[in-house]
C-alpha cells in the first residue's frame, strides 16, 4: 500500500519521491534524522524530539532545515493524510545536493528533509510480550554516539550477528562495560531493585525515552544509578531491559547465553513500561 511521504516540501506518493544520488546523505552519510512514536493518533515527546534534532545539526554545523512550526505542521498532515493511528513517523535532514567532494558545500545549498510514516504496533509487540534475548558485541561505532546521525552500518552489523547467533539484538560493550543497544538504551534492575543505566556523555546516544523512563522510575520511588555496568553484572542482575521510541521498554531476558533472573520479563521492567505508556498517551500533541 502507497504511503504519503513529504519530500522537501511535497507531499508525494511513495513512488513519485526521490532523492539525488549527489544528496551529501547517500554519498557521505552526512545527515542526522529523529524517529517520533505516534499513539492514538498523536505525536509523543515531539518538543524532546525537536530539541535533539537541533542539538544533532548543530553538532554537524548544519543549519536548520526548518521551523519548529513547520516540522510539527509536516508531522501532523503526514498522520493525516496515512491515517496513522499507532507507529512512528522517521525524518531525516541532509546536508544537501553538491557535487561530491569531502569540504562542506556552501551552506546557502538547502539541506535535503524528508519525512514518512510506518505503521506498526506501539502497545502490542510480540517481542516486548516474551522478552528479548540479547549478545554483546565489541562497540566499533564512532566516538560521536550522542548526535543521531544516519551512519547506522555499524550497528545494523551488530543486529545481524545477533540474529545469526539466534538472540534478538545486540548490547555494544567497550572494555567490558555496557554501552547501550544497537538502537536502544540499555539498563538492569540490581538485586536491591536499583535501575542502573550508563551516564550521558558523547559514548552513547542521549535517548528521548530515557529521560522519561528515569522520571517514571523516580516516580515510583526507584533508586536510579547512572553510571557503567559490566557484562558480569547485567548477567547477575534481576532484570535488564531496553528503552527506545517505538519500543518504549522491552525487557532483556537473556545476555550471551545465561538468562537474566527467571528467564520472564521482568516485573519492574513491565510495571515501568505500564506507566510509560500512561504519562506518553496523556502528554502526546
Ligand atoms: N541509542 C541508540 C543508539 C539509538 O539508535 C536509539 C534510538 O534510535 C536510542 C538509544 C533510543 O533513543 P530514543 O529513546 O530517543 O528513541
């Protein structure tokens, strides 16, 4: 079925959308994108999402494809006009179309903003329901992990050889310590139901959920550690989990082989999820 996607400035049908194959983000992976989750029709943390699009195309020095205004007004017709009840809507600015050439073009060049939807379950996923079985794979990503850009092969890598080994996803170690998922942020609950999860710095990416889980967590007067875990102690904690958009929370029942307490989704893990899914559905605009 044929999408309405928004290519700078058209709404268009997926067919009829293109891109140069000059665009700085084919070529150079020179582009930062967001994904934002959309329930009941509505846009979660979209004003989080904005902020960190800014911060990633400041990073970069490229300058803002757009108002505010205009990305929330692109992001609401694109709900509407594909009837999004409950999925996300991925958008990505380039630096742009020149011809190739390592140097940045003159910045008058207009960046390149596209944006679609894709509908999938937000509330109901198999994988959230039984848990998901994780590895643990040496982080050979860039030293830059906080900008959100789209040179994503490293950690496509790593889920592949995930896959190849029968586990769900992969957790991106340095050192033995945990840096997060291939495309989540990565915590466990310690014996004594302390949330642990790896301090913000340049190592990893300054996840949208994570704020919100951490609020939750505190909310529910859960002591929280930001600091970095090893592989050992994600194996002895009670529970794991991971956070992201369109995953919220997904509980880790299994790290490189030995399961993570009874081998079920964790009880913290789930209840948090719970009142996640509350506070995003009476905040989404
Ligand atoms: N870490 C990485 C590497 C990611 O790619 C993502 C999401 O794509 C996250 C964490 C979670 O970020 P958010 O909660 O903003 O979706």
């Amino acid at each position: 079925m044929s999408r309405v996607v928004y290519v700078n400035g058209k709404f268009l049908a997926e067919e009829e959308a293109k891109i140069s194959v000059f665009d700085r983000g084919f070529l150079f992976a020179d582009g930062v994108y967001e994904v934002t989750t959309v329930l009941d029709g509505k846009l979660v943390d979209f004003k989080s999402h904005t902020i960190r699009l800014k911060r990633s195309l400041n990073e970069i020095t490229m300058k803002a494809a757009c108002s505010d205004e205009e990305l929330l007004n692109i992001h609401q017709k694109l709900i509407k006009a594909n009837d999004l009840e409950e999925g996300c809507i991925y958008l990505q600015v380039t630096r742009g179309v020149a011809d190739r050439n390592f140097e940045y073009p003159d910045d008058k060049i207009p960046s390149t903003l596209i944006a679609f939807t894709k509908k999938q379950g937000i509330i109901n996923q198999p994988l959230v329901e039984r848990g998901a079985k994780i590895i643990t794979v040496e982080d050979l990503r860039w030293g830059r992990r906080d900008i959100k850009t789209v040179q994503l092969l490293f950690p496509s890598m790593a889920k592949m050889e995930a896959k190849s080994k029968g586990a769900d996803d992969a957790w991106l170690v340095n050192a033995g310590k945990v840096n997060e998922g291939t495309s989540n942020n990565a915590y466990i609950v310690t014996q004594d139901n302390v949330i642990v999860t790896r301090h913000l710095s340049n190592t990893i990416l300054h996840g949208i959920t994570r704020v919100a889980i951490l609020k939750c967590a505190r909310s529910l007067n859960l002591t929280v550690e930001e600091r970095p875990f090893s592989i050992e102690e994600a194996q002895n904690a009670k529970e794991a989990f991971v956070s992201s958009s369109t995953l919220c929370i997904c509980p880790v029942i299994e790290i490189d082989g030995q399961m993570i307490g009874d081998g079920k989704p964790g009880v913290i893990a789930q209840r948090l999820r719970e009142v996640y899914i509350e506070e995003a559905k009476k905040s989404a605009t």
